[in-house]
C-alpha cells in the first residue's frame, strides 16, 4: 500500500467504517489510480466519515470533492476514489464484482 492508501485506510478505520476494500485500477481506467469502499452502518456514519476524509485531505492541500446521498457517498480525491456505502448499497451495486472483470 502506498502512503495515500495508508492514510485514507486509517481515517476509515478511526471512523469505524467496515470493510474496507483497496482495488489497484491502474492501467484499468484514467480516473484513479485505486478505489477504496467501505461500509458505513448509517447514514450519519457515512456523512462523518465523508467530512473528515475531506477535511484531512484538504489539510494537504489536495483537490478534493464529493457526491453523496443517503446511501452512497463518493468522493474524489484525485489518484483515490473513495465509496462509502450502507451495507444495503454495497450488496447492491457490488463495485467488487464490477471492478474484479476488468
């Protein structure tokens, strides 16, 4: 894992988020570099988590944005895209079967 991926990692894990994935999309798409999803329990989590990602890497001075609603927020943090989902949303868009054919 490389430093970005470190510390995405560990603000998810200190936001109790679930889960958590790292999926390498070099070479598979132009957007990132890798995708990381992890599973909020609520929407509340969810939100929390979103804030302090963008607030953390915004510190650093990275371009940063996100999209959300109440069950899928993303967030684009250049290299990383990260997709936090309640376990409804995760079940049913699947982003790791998706991500696992290309």
């Amino acid at each position: 894992m490389n430093s970005m991926q470190n510390q995405i990692c560990q603000v998810l894990e200190e936001c109790k988020a679930s889960s958590i994935l790292v999926i390498n999309t070099e070479g598979k798409t132009v957007i990132c570099d890798f995708m990381i999803i992890a599973t909020a329990e609520s929407s509340r989590q969810m939100q929390f988590i979103a804030q302090t990602l963008l607030r953390d890497f915004k510190k650093d001075r990275m371009q940063s944005n996100a999209e959300t609603d109440e069950n899928w927020t993303l967030i684009d943090l250049g290299d990383a895209i990260v997709h936090i989902m309640t376990p409804e949303a995760r079940n049913t868009i699947n982003l790791e079967e998706i991500w696992s054919k290309r």
